[in-house]
C-alpha cells in the first residue's frame, strides 16, 4: 500500500486548489496520514499559482508543513510566470520524468 502521494493540480478553478486540491495534502501532511507529500501544479493551475495571494498563502502552510511543490517548467517559461512560481516558494522544474519516476516508485496520485 502507498504510503507517499502527490497532488497533480492542474485545474484553472482557484476554487479546486483552495478547496481540494491542496487542502487534502496539506491535511495529509500535518495529521500525517502519509509518509511522503508532494504537489505539482501543471498547466492552467501553475498562473493561479502565481497571481492568487490566497493560493500562495495555503502554498507557504504547505511547505511548512514540509510538502514539497513543484510547478513545470516547460509550462511556466511559456506562460511567462517562473519568477513569481519562485518568489511563492515553489520549485520550478521540468516535471514530466518526476511524473514518471514517481508512479514507477508506487507513489499514489490524486489530479485536480
């Protein structure tokens, strides 16, 4: 049984990372309901996470609480949105190969 799961948020919905997205990884890693956390914004999700102040509040509780999150590089270049992915805290690195190695190492995955 995975004792390690990453959130893929992905979603435009600032609501769905509010609400979801990153509340149950946060939950998970506070109440330690998992060995291992991560988040991954990908996509549309990655400008939420660089425009919203309140996603970039629930990002700081996150890495507090010792998740580590990641944003896509390849994404976040094109969108022009690196720097302030940065300045939020996040790790912005090109994700596809994690993605990978992650479900190969058993990782349990949740998509928003």
């Amino acid at each position: 049984m995975a004792s390690k799961v990453f959130a893929l948020v992905s979603s435009a919905d600032r609501e769905v990372a509010l609400e979801v997205g990153l509340i149950y990884p946060l939950n998970a890693a506070k109440k330690g309901w998992m060995d291992e956390v991560k988040v991954i914004f990908f996509g549309p999700s990655e400008k939420v996470a660089a425009n919203d102040v309140e996603v970039q509040g629930r990002i700081k509780e996150l890495l507090e609480a010792g998740v580590e999150v990641l944003a896509c590089k390849w994404c976040a270049d094109r969108m022009g949105i690196t720097e302030k992915l940065e300045v939020a805290g996040v790790k912005v690195v090109y994700v596809g190969s994690i993605i990978s190695d992650l479900l190969k190492e058993g990782w349990a995955s949740l998509t928003f």
